[in-house]
C-alpha cells in the first residue's frame, strides 16, 4: 500500500524536482503538485512537466495534500509554513529536507499541528541547483535521517520513513538535536572549511585568478565544487545550526593548532599518525557504500 497519494512539494530547486521526479519514477500513481516561490521556476516546471499541477502560492498547493515537503532553505521555513496553514487539510502530514533539524521543527511546530510533523533531511545532493538540476535517482542509496518530534505521531512518522524507503533512500532516526551535531561534521563544517580556503585563494594578492584555476590540483578543485553550492541555503544552515557549528568549529581549530605545531617543529611521527588514521576513515567510508574507490574519485580523464 502506498504511504501517501496526493504529494505536494514545495520549492522546486535541486533537491525538490529531486523529489517530484523521484516519485515520478518509484510511485507514479501518486499525485503530484508543485510550488515555489519564483515566478520563473514555476514557468519552468510548468515547462518540464514536473508535477501535475503548479500553484501560484503555498496554500493552493497544498488543499488536498496528504504529505507536504517542505523544499525551501531552512531560514524559509517558519514563512512558508505560516503561509500553508490555513489551507492544510486536517489530516495531512509536513515534512521537510532541511538539513538542521532543532531550528526548523521548533518553526513547523510553532505555526502546525506538532503531532503532524515530521522532519526529514535526505543527506543527498549536488552544487547544481534549479528545478532542471534535479534527477530521481538521487536519494538512491542515500541516507534520510528522520528526527520526529516528540508530539509526532507514530504512525505518521512510520508513512514518511516509507516514503522514503520507496524513493530508494536508507532511513535512519535521529534526534533534532543529534542530528544536528552529527551533520555539524560530516557536512556543516566540511562547507564552512571549503568557503574558507576558495576565498583565501581568492584573496591571495600574489596569485592570479588565472593561476589559481589554471593549476588547481585535485584536493583544490573538490574544494570548489564544495563552495559552489547554493549561498542562500548555506548562509541558512550556518544560522541556524549555529551552536554545533561553531563547537565542532573550536574543535578543528584545536586540532589545526597541533598540526601546525607538529609541522613547525618537524614532528613527522604526528603527522603520519594523523594522515594514516584519517586514511583509515576514507576506507571505512567506501567500505560501507558512501562513496567508491574508483582511482582520482571516479574523474574521467579520456
């Protein structure tokens, strides 16, 4: 039996026409309706046939939903929820993918039926963006960590962890709180240090915009496929995870300051103790199906 059947998506960007073109593919009876908040994208996904129905506002999106997802940057979140509630049926149930999970259950409860919400974040995405970025095989293989409220229902957040499930995601359940932390450091920090170092090169008075493309090896150029993400999304998260973000962040620059004391004083055993550790994890990451061991990560080079 299906979780839901009428799945209203709102915002159309990377991860949201990820969404609609995933339940497109993996269950194409369900009825689809789409917003966002751009006049020009909702032309697009109109243009694209990327749900059956684009509504001009929230609200009208969301009538006859029985599963809304909530696609909009985090700091959208409280906005877009209070424009919907009116019109949200009784029995529909709100979801998100927003990838701070405190902020934005405290918004959605403030403005919804706490015991209707249930949080989401599917750890999946590109540095692309827009309604055409998107594709329905993103979530495959990809986590979605779920992080109920304490008031969700059960049954509630069992139809969405299905959902998910049916989109090709592994699910896994989280405290708000938790997760938070956890993605402070596999995903928040890793950013925040990409944005660090593309501006550095990018300030360096000596080194030439042409330079610095022109000989960027490969540790540079992950780097700045990192920093091309979406600035209003990320700008969002640092806000809004501010706390975990800046703990981990203490604690990288505790650990920054014994690698540069080690370099400083020649200490070669604390640096190969390190790198052979942090080599280790790589493994463990491509043990456990997160990423493949293909030579250059995958780089085509024909």
């Amino acid at each position: 039996m299906l979780p839901f059947s009428r799945v209203s998506v709102i915002g159309l960007g990377l991860i949201g026409s990820s969404v609609a073109r995933a339940v497109r593919q993996y269950l194409p009876t369900v009825r689809l309706t789409g917003h966002d908040a751009s006049a020009a994208v909702r032309e697009t996904a109109r243009r694209i046939e990327l749900v059956d129905d684009v509504a001009d506002s929230a609200a009208a999106a969301v009538t006859d939903a029985d599963l809304v997802i909530l696609c909009v940057p985090v700091g959208a979140m409280a906005a877009v929820a209070a424009e919907l509630a009116d019109e949200l049926p009784a029995d529909a149930i709100v979801s998100d993918v927003g990838s701070c999970k405190t902020a934005v259950a405290q918004a959605l409860a403030a403005v919804l039926p706490p015991e209707r919400v249930v949080p989401a974040h599917p750890v999946a995405g590109t540095e692309q963006s827009g309604p055409e970025a998107g594709f329905a095989s993103l979530f495959r293989g990809r986590w979605c960590i779920v992080t109920p409220l304490a008031e969700s229902d059960s049954l509630a957040v069992a139809r969405v962890e299905e959902f998910w499930r049916r989109l090709g995601a592994d699910v896994e359940r989280m405290a708000p709180d938790h997760h938070d932390r956890v993605l402070a450091v596999t995903s928040h920090l890793p950013h925040l240090i990409a944005y660090t170092i593309v501006g550095t090169a990018d300030d360096l008075g000596q080194v030439t915009e042409s330079e610095v493309i022109k000989f960027s090896a490969g540790g540079f150029r992950d780097f700045t496929r990192i920093a091309a993400s979406d600035p209003v999304m990320w700008r969002d998260v640092f806000l809004a995870n501010k706390e975990a973000v800046l703990e981990m962040l203490q604690r990288f620059s505790e650990d920054l300051s014994q690698l540069q004391r080690a370099i400083r004083w020649g200490d070669g055993d604390a640096l190969y103790d390190r790198f052979a550790r942090t080599r280790a994890i790589r493994r463990s990451i491509v043990d456990q199906g997160q990423d493949d061991a293909a030579a250059d990560f995958g780089r085509r080079h024909d």
